[in-house]
C-alpha cells in the first residue's frame, strides 16, 4: 500500500494520535529515569523505550503538498529521533564504538568516506542477524519468517513481553537491547537525512500557491514601464507623428525597476547622522587630539602658571600654589644633589 493514498494517509494520523496519547501516559507513569540502568528496567517498560523512534519514523511517512509543510513535519520527525537516541544514552545502551563508528563526523575524503559507509552497512548488517538470531531461539517460528518492516519488529517483541510466554527474561532483555541499537542506528541514518532535506528545503524557491489566473495588475505595470504613461489622449497623431516627448526602454525595464526599488531596503544600513554629528561625537569621547600649532606655542607652560598662581598674595589658592612650588623645587634640589651632572654614563669613560 502506497503511503500517498488516501487510505494509508489515515491510519497515518490514526497512529500518530495513538502515539501522542502513548507518550503522554508514558511520561505521567514515568517510566524512565536517569536513577536507573537498563538492566533495572522490567522488560515491559523496556519496550516504549522504542515509541520515540516509531513516533518519528511515522512522522515522516506523512504526505505533504508544499514546502513549508514538509519542512514542519520533518523537523516534527528530528525532535522524535532525538529523544530515542538521548534516552539511549541516558540508558548507556549503545557502546562507545558504535557511537565512534556511526554517529561520529564523516571524513571529507572521498576513499575514506567509503569505507566509512561500507563498515557502517556491515555493522547494520549484523546487528540486524543478531536480532533475527536472538528471535528465533524462543520462537523457532521467527527463524523461517523475518520481519518485513519496523513495525512488525516491533509487534512481535510486544508479544515476547507478555505475560503468557514462556521465554526467558534475560534472552527478552537481550533481544530488546539488540533492537534498540538497531532502531539506534538507524535513527543516526535518519538524523542525517533530516539535516540534508533541511538545507534543500532552505535553498529552494518559495512555492507558487497562486493557482489561478495570472494577476492582470501585474502585467499592466510591466507594460508601463516600456513606454512612458500617457497622460492623456494619443501619443501619435494620424501620420504617425509624436504629440509629446516619451522615452523607449528595453523590455527589461521591469526588471530593472523591481532591483532599484530593492536598492536602499530595509536590510541596508544608511548612514544615522553626519559628519559633523560624528566628529562632535568622538571629541566628546576624547577621541580626538587637539592642541599644536601657534597657539600651542604660545601657550604658558605648567610651570609658568603655577608661578603665577603663586604669586597671588592673600588668597587661599595663593597659599596653595606657593606651597606646591616650594615642594617641587625642594625635591629637583634633592634630586640633582643626589645626582650630579656627569655621574649617568661612566661605562664609557677612558
């Protein structure tokens, strides 16, 4: 049965709500907790550790029309997988080399790429072999007849589970181990695809919804912009002569019109003052050096105002300045006391 038909689409949606109300009962009873190994598990909560890949794998059998849609329904598909694989690894249920091996990065060499893939298959490969094997010891039956898809997979360890069979726990706890990391791999497969079809989906033109006709509006301003709009009445006269002036474009020219109205949109950043704003700006940050120049030159130095402070009798600040004068001179005297002129190089002395 074609997963397009009408049909298939609902058991489809069918599923999926059955799969919603499963994992909302799954996580009211809490089933699951990071506490807990999966050897602690009861083998019948170990079997909805597989609904989170179902759940997706479902997801992406829904039939969509447009972009958009699609888009919405894998990303759906990318949250399930997601959930099956960290539950998983809460669970330590994969070993570390399966982890290297498939869900590591893929080499960017061409001949290593290959060989990756080709370990990869062969490890799907006998995993899937040792799930058939492990069957088939309880259940002679299933040694005959392998399962056609997921799902029938699925169903039949459902009926291991139950309470009137007859086969050991620890070959269940071992046979639903062996699915997981089958289903695990193959979740890694989907992840992977999932993030191809993204950026497809990003890349592709947006899809046309317009099924009708075409808009008359939109050709009519192409067709303006050929020929200048008329203001009114003819542009030629009977013998053909122009009335008034109007300028001949190419048939182009809507295109043109289109990229110059693009010109300076939202997305481009204008200048937000001028120049002068600017400069005013970065003075006040202290951005800019000032001073130089003859008014520099002529400007009093530090020492020269502060003897003219200095010599401002009665004022506190007077006082102050005279003050400060003294300490300096008393120290430039202790300093040339305690360094004579000629004592700094005496390395080169003959």
């Amino acid at each position: 049965m074609s997963t397009m038909d009408d049909e298939t689409q609902a058991i489809i949606s069918g599923a999926l709500a059955d799969l919603r109300d499963l994992v909302a009962r799954i996580n009211t009873l809490g089933l699951f907790s990071a506490n807990e190994t999966f050897d602690e598990i009861s083998i019948r909560n170990a079997v909805y550790m597989l609904v989170p890949y179902v759940m997706g794998d479902v997801q992406l059998r829904v039939r969509t029309l447009e972009n958009e849609e699609r888009m919405e329904q894998i990303m759906k598909a990318m949250i399930s997988f997601k959930s099956f694989t960290r539950l998983l690894d809460d669970y330590q249920v994969i070993p570390s080399d399966d982890k290297k091996l498939h869900a590591a990065p893929l080499p960017a060499d061409r001949s290593k790429l290959r060989e990756v893939k080709i370990a990869q298959y062969k490890a799907e490969k006998a995993v899937r072999s040792s799930v058939q094997n492990l069957m088939s010891r309880g259940n002679p039956a299933a040694s005959t007849q392998e399962p056609s898809t997921d799902f029938d997979l699925v169903s039949s360890l459902l009926s291991s589970t139950s309470s009137d069979h007859d086969q050991d726990e620890d070959e269940i706890r071992e046979i639903i181990k062996a699915v997981l990391k089958l289903f695990w791999i193959q979740a890694i497969g989907h992840l992977s695809n999932i993030e191809k079809e993204v950026e497809i989906l990003k890349s592709a033109p947006p899809s046309d919804r317009s099924s009708g006709p075409p808009n008359p509006s939109s050709s009519t301003k192409d067709e303006a912009w050929k020929i200048d709009m008329p203001t009114g009445g003819s542009l030629l006269d009977k013998h053909g002569k122009p009335l008034r002036p109007f300028t001949i474009l190419p048939s182009t020219a809507g295109d043109r019109a289109r990229f110059q109205a693009g010109v300076f949109g939202p997305d481009h950043r204008l200048p937000t003052m001028t120049i002068d704003e600017y400069l005013e700006e970065e003075r006040k940050r202290g951005n800019i050096i000032t001073g130089g120049g003859e008014a520099s030159f002529n400007a009093p130095t530090s020492k020269e105002i502060l003897q003219e402070a200095s010599e401002m009798d009665g004022t506190l600040g007077g006082d102050e300045k005279s003050e400060q004068k003294r300490k300096e001179e008393e120290e430039w005297a202790m300093y040339t006391e305690a360094n004579p002129k000629g004592m700094g190089n005496t390395m080169n002395r003959g």
